[in-house]
C-alpha cells in the first residue's frame, strides 16, 4: 500500500474512531414535578370582628364587609373564603347550609370525609371537610359556638380541578385552613 494511502487509511481510522464512539442513547425514566412550599410560619390576626384565627405569613389577607375575609396565597394561586354570620335563634339554618355547601361537590368528588372539631374550653365548635377529587373545593369547614358566632371557611384554586395536579398545593393550605379552624378564639 502506498503512503498516501496508508495516511488516508489511518486518517479514516481515526476519525471514525473519534466520532463513533458515543455513549449509548438509553430512555430517561419517567419522573413528577417536584414542588417545595416554605415551612409555615403563623401570625396571629385580629381586628374589629368577633373572633382571631393564626395564619400562614405568606397568605394575604383581606377584609371583606361583615367580617368576612379572604386569604390568598399568590404563588398557589389559591384563595381561602371566609364568611362570619352572627347566630340569631338561626343556627339549625347555618349548620344545614354549611353542609349543603360541601355536598353540592359530591358529584365530582371521590370522597368526602368528615372531621369534626370541638374545643370545649374556647367554645369553638365544628367540621372540617376533605373533599377529595376533582372537585372545585378540596377543604371546607365551619365553626360555632352555637350561640352567638357561625364562621365557615372554603378553598379554591384558580385552575381547572384536576386533584393530581393540584395535590401538594391543596394539601399545604388545607394544612393551614386546619391550623386556622383550630386556633380560632371568639372575644
């Protein structure tokens, strides 16, 4: 073999050597958006209404007429709605209208479950709500003294219900709606 070719020949070699080696082209494995949410801090909030609740630091908060509330969480694009009634020989109406709110959702809810709340030395009594599914709401609840004070408390996301998606968000302001419902004190 002449020397020209013998350098072409060793110059193919080489490149295709250098190019061929590549590393095997394998599937990546499927895997889940991963969503971190700050620990919760927890203020307490009082003004001119008949009762304080601890909330999360991060929400916002905003006063409605007749104490009536709203706490958003921007990042989750979530929002809490509070709604304060006073008990005027009218409870056995705001505890049926409570839990009608919550059934309207059984339609697309996979299951709701029932917690109830009671905290005889506060005179906070109550249910939360775990609607799970693809439900409007996932978290509902309502408290009372059955005497003077009926507060009622929903979450919603501003996205199309889709629980799986939504999952990690609705359990942490689920967490915090709980948190609020058990540390509301009537004055």
């Amino acid at each position: 073999m002449p020397k020209k070719q013998l350098a072409i020949f060793a110059l193919l070699v080489v490149l295709f050597s250098v190019f061929s080696c590549k590393d095997e082209v394998l599937p990546k494995p499927s895997s889940y958006l991963r969503l971190d949410y700050p620990v919760a801090e927890y203020v307490n909030f009082e003004n001119k209404c008949p009762f304080t609740f601890e909330m999360n630091s991060e929400a916002v908060i905003k006063g409605e007429k007749d104490c009536g509330f709203t706490i958003t969480y921007p990042k989750m694009k979530a929002t809490i709605y509070l709604t304060y009634k006073p008990v005027n020989s009218n409870i056995d109406k705001l505890l049926r209208d409570a839990q009608k709110l919550t059934y309207e959702h059984v339609i697309k809810a996979d299951d709701i479950l029932e917690q109830p709340y009671l905290n005889p030395s506060k005179k906070v009594y109550g249910m939360f709500y775990r609607v799970d599914g693809n439900a409007a709401t996932n978290s509902q609840f309502y408290v009372t003294d059955s005497t003077k004070h009926f507060v009622t408390g929903s979450v919603y996301f501003y996205a199309k219900p889709n629980y799986d998606s939504i999952m990690p968000a609705a359990s942490y302001v689920r967490n915090d709606m709980q948190r609020l419902m058990e540390t509301l004190k009537w004055k």
